[in-house]
C-alpha cells in the first residue's frame, strides 16, 4: 500500500509498524527516523521557524490565523504524483499539520482518489486507538495490536512501580511566551507517571494562560515543554521561567521526542516524567531527554 504521511506522529506510527518502505510522502518536519525525510518526497511545506524566539513564532501563528492565512503548504502536484491509497492527516490542531478537509478538497480538485484517515486523539488512550486504526486501514492489524499490548504494559510496569507513592503536583507549560497550559493527552501523562496535573485542560485544547495562574496552582514540579525546540532549547527557556517558581522543581523536556507528538514515544514520555517524580522507583530516561534547571 502507497501510504502519504501529513504529521510527524503519524510518520511514527507507520515506521513503528514496519511500514517504512511502504511510505512515499512526508512533511517537512517529519524528521523520525531520520531516512523518513531524506528517502521520501515532501508534499507539505511550511515556514522554517528555527532562530525564532517563542514570542516570534506566537505572532507569526496568530498573524497569520486572523488572517485566514495556512501555515502550511500542501504541494498537491507532488502529492498526485505518488499516487497514494491511504492519506494520515488530522482535524486536530491547524498549527500543527494541514487539517483533512483540506486535504479532501485538494484530492478532489486533483482528481486522486486516496483514502483520508484523520487522526484526532484527545487523550493517551486514544493515541493508542490511532495506532490501531492505522493497523487496521493500512492492512497489518496484528502489528498494531502487538504493538499497542507492549505500549499498554510499559505503562502498567509504570503504574506498578510508583503505586502508592505520593503524587506530586505537577505544571506543565507547553509554551513560555505567552505561557500556555498543558492539554490534550499531556495531563494523562502526567497521571501515568505518576503525578497530579495542575493547571491543565486534560482532553482539551492547550490555551494560553497566565504565570499568575500557573503559581497559583503551586506546583511542586513544573515541566517545560515547548514544541519544536529540543532539549537545548527547553533548557534555556525553563531558566528564563525558574524563578517563577522559588518552591518547585524545574524541568525540561525535549517535547517533540516525549510528550507533544501523539505517537508510540508518548510512552516514552511517561518512563521519563516518572524518573522526575520519582527517581528511586523507576530507572533513569536516556540522556539528551530531559534537564533539570537551578
């Protein structure tokens, strides 16, 4: 089956399937593994945000929504070339990839008859179920479903081990200028890991808050997780927040590796959230994924 990625969560899935070789088109941010980018075409382009600092990147976004204006760019020439059956795209998120009904649109004016599946999830649960319905739509059920049983009991090795432990309070911020709250699937994460969300919209769109709200909420652990800038990147802005929080143990997350791409490394992103709370239960996450700032 010719398969066409439009998320990097979605690239993910395929390659964690064993679907690499089947895959013909990705995005320009689908970067693991890395051959995903390199051997395959890209069909959807976008603005190069790297050396743009968040408050930059928050303007540009909200530019460009208030202005009716995509901030992606489906190259709909290159995609009907592939000739692709089975489309992965998504409703979720327009800052984050193309939404499917664009997609449809694009396919109908081209003429390509491909198959759309939006994956749409809003908690850890259902990140598991895109899995499946991947499997199922692209054929290989059965890789799905083992996969999907070896997700479930990493995270029950997770729930075992930090069982009866106190729960810290726990804030995540998803972007430090302007700070935005913790939504969609991240509080389940932390509830995996053992800790007790605060200040988070579980199963809801992440929404801009204020610090003010954030201290409030009196974390005992505040994570720092902003999309798209790595370790380095996390590290240097949880420094610039820290003081924010005199009472609370700061952290930073490579976020796209563990906690904002809805794929199987959300459970690597527990395994890692739990080694912050609590070290002495679980073992460490491999270097590179998180820091812990003064």
């Amino acid at each position: 089956m010719r398969l066409v990625s439009l998320l990097p969560s979605a690239t993910e899935i395929v390659y964690a399937l064993g679907l690499g070789d089947d895959l013909v088109g990705v995005t320009f941010e689908c970067d693991v593994p890395p051959a995903a980018r390199g051997d395959k075409t890209v069909v959807v382009g976008g603005r190069d945000t790297r050396g743009l600092t968040p408050h930059e990147i928050d303007a540009y976004v909200k530019a460009q929504m208030a202005a009716g204006r995509d901030l992606y760019t489906l190259h709909g020439g290159a995609l009907a070339s592939l000739k692709p059956e089975l489309i992965l795209t998504q409703d979720l998120c327009r800052v984050c990839a193309l939404p499917s009904g664009q997609v449809s649109d694009a396919l109908d004016y081209l003429g390509c008859r491909a198959d759309v599946l939006s994956l749409d999830p809003h908690t850890l649960d259902e990140v598991l179920d895109t899995i499946l319905a991947v499997g199922a739509r692209a054929g290989v059920p059965e890789r799905s479903e083992a996969l999907v049983t070896g997700l479930r009991a990493r995270l029950k090795a997770v729930a075992a081990a930090v069982a009866g432990r106190p729960r810290p309070r726990v804030a995540v911020v998803e972007w430090v200028d302007p700070p935005f709250t913790a939504g969609h699937w991240v509080p389940d994460l932390v509830r995996s890991a053992g800790g007790n969300p605060v200040a988070a919209r579980p199963g809801a769109r992440s929404v801009q808050t204020t610090w003010q709200e954030l201290s409030d909420a009196a974390p005992d652990v505040v994570l720092v997780t902003p999309c798209g800038f790595r370790l380095a990147g996390a590290t240097q802005q949880a420094e610039t927040v820290a003081a924010r929080f005199p009472g609370a143990a700061v952290w930073a997350i490579d976020a796209d590796g563990l906690v904002v791409r809805p794929g199987p490394r959300l459970v690597d992103g527990v395994e890692a959230i739990a080694a912050i709370l609590h070290p002495d239960a679980v073992p460490e996450p491999p270097v590179g994924t998180v820091a812990r700032v003064a």
